[in-house]
C-alpha cells in the first residue's frame, strides 16, 4: 500500500543521509588525523633547538674558572630556552585538543555506523520480510465492506 512505500522511502532516503554524513566525518577524521602527524612531527623538529640551547646555556652558566656573569648572551640564551619551551606547550596543548577531537569524531562515527546498521536492517525487514505480506493484505475500503 502508499503509506508502507512511502515509509520504506523515507527509511531509504534516511540511509543515504547518514551515509552522507559519515562519508564528511571520514573526511573529517583523515584531515585530523594528519593535523596530529603534523603536530607531532612539529614537536619533534622544535626538541633538537631546545636541546642545543639548554646545553649552550648549562654550559656558559657552569664554565670553570669564570665567574656567574649575566651579560647579554646570557639573556639571550635564556629567552631563547623560554621561547622555544613555550612554543612546544603551545603546540602540545594543541596536540591535545586535536587527538579529543579525533577521538570524539571516532566515538560519532561508530555512533553513525550503529545506525546505518540498524536502518539496513529495518529496510530489509519492511522491503523483504512485511511488504510482501501487505501486499496481500485487503485495503481498508475491502475491509470496510465497500468493495
């Protein structure tokens, strides 16, 4: 009858949304993904800097024979050390708020998929199982002794 066929429809209609949508979140997901790799990669290539200058700055504070001077190099390995440790925070706070994205899109996804799952499943139980048997079923008209 019209009002089951045009249930399934809206059912089917509903499917390829979703499927829309989660072909955007993969999408979306790959583009996080890659934003993470670059930030770790990010962070990698601002450690070796970091490594160089806490090592020239331990090694001009602790020189033998010399005494605790704080002259303009000084100042300016210091800065530098700052500098460069506060960019690593930054970019590992934004880590951080990259990878719980990705990990609430994951948790969408699979919230996605469960319903894709369960609309192919009603789609095949009203297409395959009770549509066949509706058909056959008299119509409220029949029913109502009209006809």
């Amino acid at each position: 009858t019209y009002d089951n066929i045009t249930v399934f429809d809206t059912e089917l209609l509903l499917l390829v949304t979703i499927f829309v949508c989660l072909e955007q979140l993969l999408e979306q997901i790959a583009a996080q993904e890659r934003n993470i790799a670059n930030l770790k990669q990010a962070i990698k290539d601002k450690e070796a800097p970091l490594k160089v200058a806490q090592t020239r700055l331990y090694e001009r504070t602790y020189r033998p024979n010399v005494e605790l001077t704080r002259d303009p190099a000084q100042m300016n390995l210091i800065c530098e050390v700052g500098e460069i440790s506060e960019s690593i925070a930054l970019l590992k706070e934004k880590l951080r708020e990259a990878q719980t994205s990705l990990e609430n899109m994951e948790n969408t996804r699979m919230t996605l998929e469960k319903e894709i799952a369960i609309k192919a499943n009603s789609i095949f139980i009203d297409s395959v199982k009770c549509l066949k048997h509706r058909d056959r079923y008299p119509t409220v008209v029949r029913l109502a002794g009209y006809q």
